[in-house]
C-alpha cells in the first residue's frame, strides 16, 4: 500500500551518479539553494567505476517540486542518473560516533555496546569513541543511554541507501569499438 505523497516540505533521499569532476558538489548544491531546500545530510562515495563517484543527500523540499529537482540536477552533463527516495520508503543506515569518559568504562558499559551493537573505535587517554551503524531512531536509542555527564560528544554522519548500490556496468555501457588501445 503507498502513501500519500504529500506536497509540504518533507525529508527525502536524493543518489546521484556522476563523474567526478570539480565543481559538480557546487552547482548541485547550487541548485538546491535557488528554491531554499535544506540539506541536512550530504556523503560522496566512489564507486567501483574509476570516475563515477555516487552523491546522496538527505535534503527537505516541497515533494511536488521533486521530479522538477531531479530533471535539473540529470540535465548537469556530468550527472548519468538521479533517483529519490520518499520519506519512510528506505532505512537509512548513518554512522554515529560517541565520545564518552574513560569514567564509564565498566562492565555496564561493555554489556551496553553488546545489546545495541556498537563497537570501540578509539581510545584516548581520557575517553573512549564508541561507532554504531544504523537508522537515525537507533543511534538516538544508543545516546539516550549514553546521555549524562559523562557523553562528551556525539555526530552521525554516512548516509546510505542501500538500494540506490545499482549493479553500475550495466547502467553505463562501455562502446568497445570506441576503445583504442595505443
């Protein structure tokens, strides 16, 4: 069953395959500044192609100006495809890092990690950076349990979409008689 697409300002996920080449982040993001979208989380990734690298930003605009966003971002000759994905319609895996005191090391901290599936990234003389991998609802379930005195910092960061990882060498077809070989 879909939902209804509604047409005030909502989150969505926007992936874009491109060649990588400078200036591109700046005239996207150019763009999306014109109409006054909010970006609020933005990852460039490689890809396995040499030069095709894959831009995913989480970015919040009316929906029914979307397929208007999309045709003007494909027609930069740079960009191959650009795809969105409605709110709700895909988990969102992100990275969050949390810095907490060497003060919390114990055993509840360790049985913590466990439960929610976190790991030890760093450890510092006076504190330890805890990684967890998962949705925005999981990692914030994690910082409410770390939340208090001893939680010196928090980000998130890495926004995926699983399902925007096409197979890429069927989605750009080589010319091999156009190769030449020196």
């Amino acid at each position: 069953m879909k939902t209804p697409r509604p047409t005030q300002n909502d989150h969505c996920i926007i992936a874009i395959y491109s060649d990588d080449k400078k200036g591109l982040l700046g005239q996207i993001l150019d763009i999306l500044n014109r109409r006054s979208y909010t970006v609020g989380c933005l990852n460039v990734s490689r890809t396995d192609l040499s030069e095709i690298v894959l831009i995913t930003m989480e970015v919040k605009l009316p929906l029914n100006e979307l397929q208007t966003l999309l045709r003007k971002i494909e027609k930069i000759i740079e960009v191959h495809h650009a795809i969105a994905y409605m709110p709700g319609e895909q988990e969102l895996n992100k990275v969050g890092f949390y810095r907490v005191s060497n003060e919390l090391m114990d055993d509840d901290l360790w049985l913590l990690l466990q439960k929610y599936g976190a790991t030890v990234s760093k450890i510092f003389d006076d504190s330890v950076v805890i990684q967890k991998t998962g949705t925005d609802s999981d990692l914030n379930e994690l910082y409410n349990r770390l939340d208090g005195e001893y939680l010196l910092s928090f980000c998130k960061s890495g926004l995926i979409v699983e399902k925007s990882l096409m197979q890429l060498d069927k989605y750009f077809e080589v010319d091999r008689e156009m190769v030449v070989v020196a």
